[in-house]
C-alpha cells in the first residue's frame, strides 16, 4: 500500500463525529470481519482498495480513495484497522473482545446518557 493510501485511511480513523453511512459501514465489516484471520481481512481490505480504484500495490497511488466518500474510506480504514489488530493476535477477530470497538460503544452511550442543559427561556415581552 502507497503512502498515499496510508495516509487516507489514517485520517478516516481520526477522532471526529461519524456520520451514520460511516457507523454502518464499519458495523458492516465489524460484522463480515468476525471470525476471520488476518490473512482473510487483509484480502478484504486488499479488495476494498481495488473496488476504489486504490491498488495495495507499491505502484498505485491513494487514488480512487481519496475520491471516494466517506462510507467507502470508513470501511477500507476498518478493514486496515482490523487487519493490523490480527497481524499480531494470532486469533479470529472477534468485536467482543476488540477494545477499540469497545470503547467507541462506551463513548457513544455515555454520548446519548449524558443529561442536556435545558433550552433557553424566551425573551420576556
């Protein structure tokens, strides 16, 4: 993979608000990804490259990645993500035991308990 590619699927796992085509896309390949080696996430994520026109090859630019919306660049990041997780875990993935995916749960449902300030009261008159 070019350093182009690298550098697009980093930005697509930085910390911002993900829009919901971006959750279901990682829920997706979270969900396809369960039980899988690295070897099999990596030839998904290799797969993921080639749909966008982004080759895992050395000669290949970011290309069609960078181009691609933001769904397309969650998932390719995820499949990255997940892969690099297998490379030294020797195991099937598994989200359960995935402290990543853990922690964005943790975050979103304190996100959604977290009590909102009350709305401003009209202008008196």
């Amino acid at each position: 993979m070019t350093n182009e590619a690298e550098d697009v699927l980093e930005a697509a796992l930085e910390p911002h608000e993900p829009d919901a085509a971006e959750i279901e896309a990682r829920r997706r390949v979270r969900d396809r990804a369960t039980g899988m080696t690295h070897h099999e996430a990596q030839a998904a994520l290799e797969a993921v490259l080639s749909d966008a026109g982004a080759d895992a090859g050395a000669d290949a630019g970011a290309g069609g990645l960078e181009s691609a919306d933001a769904a397309v660049r969650a998932e390719a990041a995820e499949w990255q993500r997940i892969a690099d997780l297998l490379l030294d875990h020797g195991g099937p993935y598994a989200p359960d035991t995935d402290a990543y995916v853990q922690g964005q749960l943790t975050a979103r449902n304190h996100h959604r308990d977290r009590s909102r300030p009350p709305a401003p009261s009209p202008p008196a008159g």
